[in-house]
C-alpha cells in the first residue's frame, strides 16, 4: 500500500489515517498509487467559486450564478447544493429551495480568464492535456518522474496545492489507469478532492454504481437501461456482450467495456472537447431558406446524436456558411439552458440563418461551442421542451442502432420532388 498527505507531501509504504508527519487526515493511498498516470481534473463549483474568492463577504452564502427569475442555474455552490440547487434548474424553483441565495449573472470572460490560468499550471507538467470545458480536463502523466521530479500522484499533488494558493480556487482530482476511471474517482470527495481508483479493485468500486455514472447515459437512455434490467454497472458486467450489441448496437460495446472498467480513449490535446460540429459543402450553390434548412437538419442530427452519445451538452450553438466568395460567415447564440436535441440545434440555426438570406452559399454548417458534460434534465412539471425533444430523440437512437439508420426517418429529412 502507498501513501501521500496531501498536506505535507509525506509518503509511505503503508495506509494511516492520519500522516506520521504532519497529522493531517487528507492522505491519498492505494496500491496502485505509484503506477497510476491518467488524472482527471475538475474545479469545484468553478463559476460560483470565483464569484465567492472575488467577493469575500459572500463565504458563508449560498451563491447561484446564472439568469434572471425566468432563467436557470448555470452553476451552484455547495452551501446552494445543500438546498437542492443543481445545474439547469429552472430559476424559480431555485430560488423557492433556497430563497436566500444571491444570485449573479456569468461573467464568462472573467471565467474564462482563471480557466487559462489554472491550466497553464498543468500544462507545464505535462503537453497531453485535453480539455473537456472551462473548469476540467483529462492529463496524462507517463513518463514525467524523471522530468518533474516524482510520481503523478506527488505532481498532482503538487498541482492541487499550487492552484489553490495562486489563484484562491480549488480543484478535485481523480487518479486512475484510464480517462473513465479518473473521472469517476475525482467526482468520489469533492470538494478538494483527491481520489485514487486502481485496476485491482476498479470492478468492485463500479459494479453497486448506478448505470448513469457511465457517460453517454444520460436521465432518459438510463431509464431504457433499467426497464431492460440493467439498473447497476455490475449488471452490464454480468450481461453477455452479444445481448447488449444486439439490443443497442455500437453502443452495447462501449457499455460492456466501461463496466468491466476499460477505456482505451488515450488523452489527446488536438481533440479538446471545446465543440464538435458538422458541415456540408454544395455541389451547387444554395440560396433559399427551404434549400438551405434542408441541409441544415441532417448536420443538426449528426452533432445531436454525437453529443448524445458522448454524454455531453452546450449552450453555445454556431452556424457556419461559406459565401460563393469562399468567405466564411459565422454566428452564434447563447441558451438559457444546456442542449443536445437536433430540434434545438435546428431552432436557433434556422434563427441564425434567417437574417443571412438573400445571397448564394456553398457550405452550411452547425456546431456546439464549450461543450461539458450533460447534467440532468428536470422532468414532470418542470420539462422543458428541450427535456421532451431528447425523451424522443433517445428512443429514436435506440431504435436506428436496433434497425439501421433508415429504420426512423424525420418528415423534415425527406426530399421533395
């Protein structure tokens, strides 16, 4: 067994409780401990916390920051989470949980600031950082003892210490053998978190976990899961991978090998998860709404599907078009609320289009903008319609991976004659 405080960087061959060193009761140990080098890390309630650190007096409250009265939560602290505040909550009932909080719009320029900040720090360990968003990132740490003087747990360590005395924020980081079991463990003790997940008991800690901790299962697909009888990450193990294929194609694969604890994803920095997109170029150049909408909708199920797939949302959509000039045109819009619905990408591109008519395009294209992981989705008296879109629009992704493709076609993707 090893150890580390993560007070005082003592280490050791054995678990305590507390360090020999220093007292402290925040000490990391694993068996694994020095032969893990995929972390994952994560800001604590990053948005909020900066407005905390940027206003003293506000310590002790519970802070939302996000819209007005008829908007929603983009981000709680942990005193507003105590109340029931979460993530894409609908303002109002926010504020009926927790009627003190103070409420203050983004600034995401000043967010976007602190987020470079924190992972100039991390990339002078190491280049192979890839972002997921402003407040987390997967790292891998191979082969940098030598370099930064230690084990990846003592840099990261090191890292977390630094972050917080330089820039008042805290981080959570999750140690493992690959980027699904390191963000797993740095969600295990937030906030300040530092948990460690080796391949030995990696099955064990998983198999009792809801199927929704494994990503790409979002509230509607995990309830597809349970009524099919796999309501535990232990109960996909114990499936015959060819039951899961055959039930949700493509998709079954990936399922049996995240509840078996493998992710052969390795950390990339040319894929950072800032957005994802699709485009089309013409054979001949398009001018009218209806020519270019038709085009428009299959790239918003493309990203739509993708995004599903991959567990993760934006506000942020952009619409791209490229003029006969090769001039390219892009606009964007900020959501209220995090989506992942082709209905949506569509809604706001055909918005975005419209002012741009009345010229010739070659190329059409949508995208989602600072892309995070998608949080839960407010159901019953709450939906939203985007919560309604994404019921259907899951069903239909079971049913294409079951049937093919073709197997449900939207009325709007039908060509005309």
């Amino acid at each position: 067994m090893k150890s580390i405080c993560r007070e005082c960087l003592w280490t050791g061959d054995e678990a305590v409780a507390r360090c020999p060193a220093c007292g402290s009761p925040r000490v990391a140990s694993d068996p694994e401990l020095d032969q893990l080098s995929i972390a994952h890390l994560d800001c604590d309630a990053f948005y909020a916390s900066v407005e905390k650190r940027d206003r003293p007096e506000l310590r002790d409250k519970p802070v939302i920051v996000g819209g007005g009265v008829r908007g929603v939560v983009t981000t709680a602290c942990y005193i507003a989470r105590l109340y029931g505040v979460g993530s894409a909550m609908p303002m109002f009932k926010a504020l009926k949980a927790c009627p003190d909080a103070v409420v203050i719009k983004p600034n995401f320029a000043k967010y976007t600031e602190e987020s470079r900040r924190i992972f100039a720090m991390v990339r002078e360990l190491t280049p192979l950082v890839q972002t997921l968003s402003l407040d987390e990132a997967w790292i891998d740490l191979s082969g940098t003892e030598r370099l930064n003087g230690g084990s990846p747990a003592l840099q990261l360590v090191r890292l977390q210490k630094r972050i917080e005395v330089e820039t008042g924020l805290t981080v959570s980081i999750g140690l493992a053998p690959n980027r699904f079991l390191a963000k797993i463990a740095s969600e295990l003790d937030k906030p300040r978190g530092f948990s460690v997940i080796g391949v030995a008991n990696a099955q064990a800690l998983l198999a009792p976990k809801s199927v929704r901790v494994l990503p790409g299962v979002g509230p509607v697909f995990g309830k597809t899961l349970v009524s099919d009888g796999y309501a535990t990450v232990g109960d996909l193990a114990a499936a015959d991978v060819r039951d899961l294929v055959k039930r949700y194609g493509e998709t079954g694969l990936r399922l049996h090998d995240l509840s078996h604890a493998r992710d052969a994803r390795s950390v990339n920095p040319e894929h950072d998860r800032r957005g994802m997109s699709a485009e089309n170029t013409f054979n001949t150049d398009l001018t009218t709404a209806e020519d270019l909408e038709a085009e428009l909708w299959p790239l918003c199920e493309k990203v739509a599907s993708k995004a599903r797939r991959d567990g993760v949302a934006s506000r942020v959509i952009v619409l791209k078009l490229r003029r006969t000039d090769f001039k390219i045109v892009t606009r964007r819009k900020t959501l209220p609320e995090p989506v992942q619905t082709a209905r949506a990408l569509f809604a706001v591109g055909r918005e975005l289009l419209k002012p741009e008519l009345g010229r010739p395009y070659r190329l059409i294209g949508i995208g989602m903008a600072d892309i995070h992981d998608a949080e839960d989705a407010p159901e019953g008296l709450f939906a939203s319609a985007e919560t309604r879109a994404l019921k259907a629009e899951t069903t239909i992704d079971a049913l294409r991976a079951k049937f093919g493709a073709g197997a449900v076609v939207a009325g709007r993707a039908l060509k005309r004659p």
